[in-house]
C-alpha cells in the first residue's frame, strides 16, 4: 500500500498522546557505506528493544514507525513513498532521520552514478531540484540533504555515520565522511537540534535506542534535552574512558599483563587503546549487558574514536603511551601486589584458627601453620589498623576456643577408616 510502511513496523497500539508527535514520530534509517553492523546490533537492543519503541509500549514516548531498508516487508515505490512525503513536507507527523555507513562523497556524480542508493529519480519530490532522471537510482546522500533539515533530530549511529570510520580511512575512492561533516557546522534540526552521535564498530544497539528514546521525550516536552559532549555524543554514555570500567583495571594497577588476547590480564601490551578511549561498552556489554571486547579478551582498538581506524593502526601494536605507563604500573603495581598478597593471606584467616594454629579445611593448600614472617607482618598490620581504636585483634587473642570445635574428632569417629566413594577409597588430609 502506497505511503504505508508494513503494519508490525507501524505497532499494534496508538502509544502515547504527545504534545508534539501526537502518538507518532516516524523514524527514517538511511544505509550509506554500510556493513548493516549497526542494524544488526540495534536489533539486538534490549533497554529498551526495538521492539518497544514500534510497539508503542513505553510510557510518554510517541510510537515509531520504522522505516528501514532491510527490515520493511515492503519495497520499490511503497517504500520509499514516506521519504518523498517527508522531504516535500506532507508526511503529517515529526521524523527523525538515522543514518548508517558513512556519507560518500558521490554529490558530484552528475546524472548517474553512485556509492549508495534508494529508489530512483521518479520518487524524488517535484518541489526539490534534482539531476537525476526517473529512471536512474535516487542516491542516498540526496535523501540526506532533502530530508536533515525538516527532521526534528538526526542521528547518526556508528563509527561510519559519526566521523567516517573504515570508508573513509586513508586511500579510500569514495571520499566518505561523516554526518556531521556533510552536513555542516551550521545544521541545525527543525528543533534546534545538531547531529547527535553514536559512534561504535559495531555501536552497542541499547546506545541508540536508550538516546533514541531520551530524544523523543525531549521532543514530546515531557523530559529536558539530554547533556551531549562537544562532539554531540551522549555525555552519560561516553564520557568516561573504557579503562576506567575494565575488568582488567585492576590488573594494570598491579602491573599484570596479558601476552596474548583471551588472556585474562590487562591488555595493553598487546595493544589495548583503552585508557584514553570513550566509550561504555565494558558497562553496558554488547548485547543484551553481556560480552563487549575487554570482557571477552580483546584489546580496545580505539573504534568509537574519531579517526578510526587509521589513528589507532596498526592494531598489532601497544600504544606508544603504554610503554611509560605500562611501564610505571609495572614497578608501582609490582610492590603494591606484593603488599595486597600478605594482607590476603592474614585476612583468609578467621581470628579462630590463628589461635588454634590450624585451618579445618581438608583442602592440601589451606596452611593452618603461620611461618614468622606471616605473624610479623600481621601483627603491624593489626597495630596499624586499630590504631586509636578498639584493638579487636587483642581481644580475638584472648576468646577462648569453643568446646565443641571438631566434633567428629570428639566423638570418636574415624575419618581416616576406609569409607567407600565410588568404589575408592577418601584420601586423608595428609595425603591430599
Ligand atoms: Fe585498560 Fe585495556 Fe587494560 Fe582494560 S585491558 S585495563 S581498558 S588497558
């Protein structure tokens, strides 16, 4: 049906009534140099899901009707029919442009020819000039152009669209570029708005949908502008470095490190970029709060940053910086690890056992036995932590062992006798 986009994408519900959308903003995803990356990981949003936001369930947002290339039942002219409403201004409600892949530099293409298309010059509004003929594909970046400034916001979403990314490294033909850089410092939305910024290779999906959905109460008037940075990036989502939320932060404070990815150490000797990347994806996880590179093993390559790839290339190798820092962890991290050892072991130990000297554990590596040095160092450490305060180590010292403590012992029961366990028979502690 001619202006209609397939009735699961427009949702089953009339969502919410708001003051702007009046229960319906309608979402136009544009695919440039594109691996599709970033509608894959968009799918696979789940706070909140895709889902949600066409399905018109979430309170105080309008309903999105989704029109995007791959995911619409419809094709030709029934698709792209909507966009031509939207860019001669007849489509009746707000829109929101999203664009994918970097922008090609193909606006000098005259009459034919082009890096990324949808539908064909017979589409394209009578209102705008156009140099195509009817018959020739309509290229993307003239939906761009025709459709950023009426929409109430544009996204772009991935590395791609934000600041080029791989179409638009070193040698590339296309002269790809990002959103921002097409369309220029001066673009501003139909609500104020500049380029918002989502970048990531692939984006984490619950980025554009949590931003997405931020967005949309802005617009409604129910929630103010959410804080972007100087880049136009969601502050909240990537103000902070991957170093600082990593798994293996820890490791690097103590000068650990990993010599192959999967390794569970930190990573920057094999060329991890994250103590000066922005990006949330160790917080947030790839899909669904689960995954993300660090968590799996690998080593940040810097792919939410401005210039990626070739700013953070060749991958094979640790960031120059790392040397002095990796390097300073590892004098620094060295001693302090040795330090934190000696507290662990005094603080694996109940008060009980120190008294009785022994461990009742059966497990071959629970030493109940302190070794002087073990007792010297605990001793200073008590001294140090209870100073000025209740000296709870000395009053551990003079609790009294409580009477029924080992109780088999007690009662006579041999454990060291033969008892059969599947046919063989448990060894006694001494042997373990
Ligand atoms: Fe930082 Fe990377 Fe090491 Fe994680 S793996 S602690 S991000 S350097």
């Amino acid at each position: 049906m001619a202006g209609q986009t397939t009735p699961w994408l427009q949702g089953a519900s009339g969502g919410s009534r708001g003051a702007y959308s009046d229960g319906v903003v309608h979402v136009f995803w544009l695919a440039g140099m594109s691996c599709d990356g970033c509608s894959v990981s968009t799918l696979g949003a789940s706070n909140p899901s895709v889902e949600d936001l066409v399905m018109g369930g979430i309170p105080a947002l309008p309903r999105v009707v989704l029109h995007h290339p791959m995911l619409a039942e419809n094709a030709g002219r029934d698709f792209v029919e909507p966009f031509r409403q939207a860019a001669e201004g007849t489509l009746g409600a707000p829109y929101v442009v999203v664009v994918e892949g970097s922008i090609p530099d193909d606006q000098t293409f005259e009459r034919a020819g082009h890096f990324a298309a949808l539908g064909a010059g017979a589409d394209w509004p009578s209102s705008l000039p156009s140099s195509r003929a009817a018959d020739q594909p309509l290229r993307v970046t003239d939906w761009i152009w025709a459709l950023a400034p009426g929409a109430a916001a544009s996204v772009a979403i991935g590395t791609c669209a934000t600041w080029g990314g791989i179409p638009a490294a070193a040698g590339n033909i296309t002269g790809s570029m990002g959103l921002m850089d097409y369309l220029g410092i001066g673009y501003r939305s139909a609500r104020g708005i500049p380029v918002i910024n989502l970048p990531g290779c692939a984006p984490v999906g619950d980025n554009f949908t949590e931003a997405l959905s931020q967005v949309l109460q802005y617009l409604e008037g129910v929630a103010p502008l959410p804080e972007f940075d100087e880049l136009g990036r969601p502050a909240w989502m990537f103000e902070e470095t991957v170093h600082r939320h990593c798994p293996k932060a820890g490791y690097y404070e103590e000068g650990v490190f990993a010599e192959e990815p999967g390794d569970s150490q930190c990573l920057v000797e094999i060329g991890c970029w994250g103590p000066v990347v922005q990006c949330n994806i160790v917080e947030r996880g790839a899909i669904n709060h689960m995954g993300g590179c660090m968590v799996a093993g690998g080593a940040c390559i810097g792919c939410t940053m401005p210039g990626f790839p070739d700013k953070y290339s060749p991958f094979y190798k640790s960031p120059p910086g790392s040397a002095i820092s990796g390097g300073v962890s590892k004098i620094y991290g060295g001693g302090i690890r040795r330090l934190r050892r000696m507290s662990m072991k005094t603080g694996n130990r109940e008060p009980m056992w120190d008294n009785a000297d022994s461990i009742p554990s059966a497990w071959g590596i629970a030493r109940g036995k302190r070794d002087p040095l073990d007792k010297a160092s605990a001793f200073f450490y008590k001294k140090l932590q209870y100073r000025g305060s209740v000296h709870h180590g000395k009053r551990n010292k003079k609790q009294p062992l409580p009477a029924s403590r080992d109780i088999l012992r007690q009662k006579g029961v041999d454990l060291d006798g033969s008892v059969d366990v599947l046919g063989e028979r448990v060894k006694p502690r001494e042997e373990v």
